[in-house]
C-alpha cells in the first residue's frame, strides 16, 4: 500500500547560518528516510507566529519556539511538534538543541589553552541560548580560579519597565565601547555568536585595540563568510546544527508513525572550533613557558618529549613541570599528548588516510598506541569517531574543524 506524503511544516527562519544548519540536517534525513511536503516560509528569529499555522492541518511541525506566542499557537495544534529553541517555552514536547554548556566550556579551554587569565562574556540576554552560554562560561571561568567580565546590551523588558533606559544604537555602542576600553588586558572574549563578535570587532577597530594582541575574541556558529569578512578573520565554535537538525527530523518522523520518543532534552555536543586570526595568539607572561608551549605547537607530532623541551628552554625538570602546571593546567607529557590527539582528530575528520598513517602523522609510535591515548581522551575509538562525525558534516567544510 501506497503511503501518503506527510505534510510538514518548518518554522524556522534562515537569515543565519546556525538556523540554516538545521534546515540542512532536515534535509538531509528526507532525502535518505522518506520525502516530506514541506512548507517553509522566510521569517526573522522570534517572529510573531505565520497566520496560517492556527488552522494548519498538516501532519507535523519542526519549529523554533522562541516565544510565548509562538508557544500559545503551537500548544493548540493536534499534530505532533519538535521544538529546536533553546527558549523551552513547551516542557511537554520533544526537544532537541545545542549542548550551550559545552560550547561555553569549550570557549574557555581554547582561551587557557593559549594562556589567557582574563575572560570576557559579551551576550544578548533576550535568547536563553546567550543566558545558558553565559553562566556556563562564568562557571568554567570560576572553577579555574579566574574572574569573568559580562556586558549585557538592555533587553527589550529592561526598556518598558523603565522608558529612561531606552537607549538609541549610538549610545547601546557607546556603552559597549566603554565596557571593552575598561578591560585588562591581554584578555579572552567570548562573544554569545558570531554577530555580537563582529561588533566588538568593529569597536575595537574604531578604539585602535589590537586583535588578537590585546584582545582576542571568539565567537559562535562558525557563520563561514562572516567569519571570513571580519577583520582580523574571526574564531569561532561550531555547533552540531547539521546534526541537530537531523536528530529533529527523526524525533519528528518516529512521532509521525505513532511512536513514543519523550520529552527529555537531546543537547547535541558542538564539533570544535574553527580557529582564526582572532584567537592565534599567546598570551603568557612567562617567556620560557610561552616557548616551551610554542616548541609542542610546533613540534609535537615529530615525536618530541619532555627531555627535548628542556633543550630550548633554561630550567629544570622540576621547574619546567611546576611553573608548566601552574599556567598552562596540564604537564608538558599531558601537553604533547593532548596536541598529537587534536592532530589525529584532525585527520580523522579531513582525510582518508589510514589509523597506522595517521599514527605516523601525529607523531605516534603506532597505531595501537594511538588507538588507546585517543579512546582515552575521546570516549570512542579513531575509527568510530571518524564515522559518527562525518555524519554530521555533509556539507560543511571539514578544513574549518582546526
């Protein structure tokens, strides 16, 4: 017997690079599962919701609940709906979304690993993704022992409850441009995504800040050609939106066919982060660890250990790990090792080579050994790991996961 075609509706804008990740990810699981009708229609991100969708009777509906009323709409709809905003305003529907947590934390380990102490968070507290990345960066930034910076723009609540803090975008950038000058310095910013980093770009242009010499900045979603247009080049996190928009699709499809699917959070963990001009910097006062650091960049898949850090640099054993320990948070050995398995990742996800060539590659004496340290480091073997994440990057460019 011949099916019929389910009627889908897609409620999620596409004017940035993070929403159309997801339309991608639905995409690509139709064309391999079962196509759908679908209706999509341009919108902005937290759009009052489409006239059309009250009487809708379609089959079911992937949408960004980003509000109440779009969540007051979808509430009375008898279809089955799968939420992809971070908002939650459904508790009682699936929900699928990024790890915000994750990305925060792996905000902050980018900035310690090139020896940052001071750590900025520039948000926008209207989208509860920007909240979540906020106290989750705070919190990393605090169990490091450091102290965390946040500028927040006014929300829109923040202005009608009180008409005097109304503020035109002049004076929103001024008061952004006062909170970057006050800043220490060399210092890591975290931008809540890759628009709000463009403009403290722009600012610290304007105030002749260096980048990333004084500051440098990260922002999120890896928006390719924003990225690029920025100058310097901007860094950013790259969230699984390909991935999330595919696990959306299949929570959709199951309830579609009368499956039970729950609705506890799926939180998708980002795939890295794509490191440009804005971050390539070290920002160590110590000079000797700073070498030591930049001989393992460089070196670290040639085989090198710690008897040859000691080489190029005038300290001790003893001293070299004490001193290492205290500002970088790992040992010299841990270092390396670290480096090596960013390195095989890397080739797991850019090429085809073999595990006894990357082996090689990434300065490992064999594949056996490399198999073992990256399990270790990763949860999953090379093998599995070069398969589930290709998975997620049909149409990104894997040279960007660096």
């Amino acid at each position: 017997m011949i099916q019929k075609q389910k009627s889908v509706a897609l409620l999620i804008e596409t004017s940035n690079a993070y929403a159309r990740g997801l339309l991608s990810g639905i995409a690509s699981y139709i064309h391999e599962h079962r196509l759908w009708s679908i209706r999509l229609l341009e919108q902005e991100r937290g759009a009052a919701p489409p006239a059309w969708l009250k009487n809708w009777d379609g089959d079911g509906l992937i949408a960004r609940i980003e509000n109440k009323a779009i969540a007051q709409v979808v509430q009375k709809l008898r279809i089955p709906v799968v939420d992809v905003s971070a908002a939650r305003q459904l508790p009682n529907i699936p929900w699928v979304e990024t790890n915000d947590q994750a990305i925060a934390k792996l905000a902050y380990q980018h900035f310690r690993e090139r020896g940052f102490e001071n750590f900025a968070f520039c948000g926008e507290p209207e989208f509860q993704w920007s909240i979540l990345r906020q106290k989750a960066f705070e919190q990393s930034v605090h169990e490091g022992g450091y102290r965390c910076q946040t500028f927040e723009p006014y929300t829109q609540r923040q202005r009608t409850l009180s008409p005097k803090r109304e503020r035109s975008p002049n004076r929103e950038r001024a008061r952004l441009t006062k909170w970057i000058l006050s800043l220490p310095r060399p210092i890591g910013v975290f931008a809540c995504y890759d628009i709000k980093a463009q403009q403290i770009l722009d600012v610290c242009r304007q105030a002749k800040i260096k980048v990333p010499g004084e500051i440098a900045l990260l922002g999120v979603d890896n928006d390719e050609l924003l990225c690029d247009l920025c100058t310097p080049p901007l860094s950013s996190i790259i969230p699984a939106a390909h991935q999330t928009g595919r696990e959306a699709a299949a929570l959709l499809d199951a309830m579609m066919d009368g499956r039970e699917v729950g609705c506890a959070a799926r939180l998708i963990e980002p795939l890295g982060v794509a490191t440009r001009q804005s971050t390539d910097v070290l920002a160590m006062s110590d000079p000797d660890i700073a070498t030591a650091v930049r001989f393992i960049r460089d070196h670290c898949c040639d085989g090198i250990n710690v008897s040859d850090i000691l080489k190029i640099v005038p300290l001790s054993r003893r001293a070299l790990e004490s001193r290492f320990q205290s500002i970088v948070g790992r040992s010299p050995h841990e270092e390396i090792t670290r480096r090596r398995t960013e390195r095989v990742r890397q080739l797991l996800i850019d090429t085809d080579m073999t595990l006894a060539q990357i082996a090689h590659a990434a300065g490992f004496q064999n594949h056996e050994y490399m198999s073992v340290s990256f399990r270790r480091a990763m949860q999953v073997p090379p093998a599995t790991y070069r398969r589930n994440i290709r998975k997620q990057l049909p149409t990104q460019s894997r040279n960007d996961l660096r």
